[in-house]
C-alpha cells in the first residue's frame, strides 16, 4: 500500500515538471518568434 501512495506522488511529480518543460518551451519559442519578427520590421 505504501508503494502505490510513493509511485503515485512520483508521477504527479514528473508530469508537472513535464509542463514546467513545456511552457518554458513554449515561451522561448514565442520569444525567438517576437524577436525575428521585430527584428525583420
């Protein structure tokens, strides 16, 4: 029983650093997009 309540938390942990990853991803592109654009007007 113990196990389970560990993996589960575990998992819980690993998916929100996969969104942290995600919306970092996320944001750098739209920074580089923001800057070419600009870059390019």
């Amino acid at each position: 029983m113990h196990n389970k309540v560990a993996n589960i938390s575990m998992d819980e942990t690993v998916q929100k650093s996969c969104w942290g990853i995600t919306l970092w991803a996320v944001i750098g592109l739209a920074t580089v997009i923001l800057m070419a654009y600009l870059f390019s007007v």
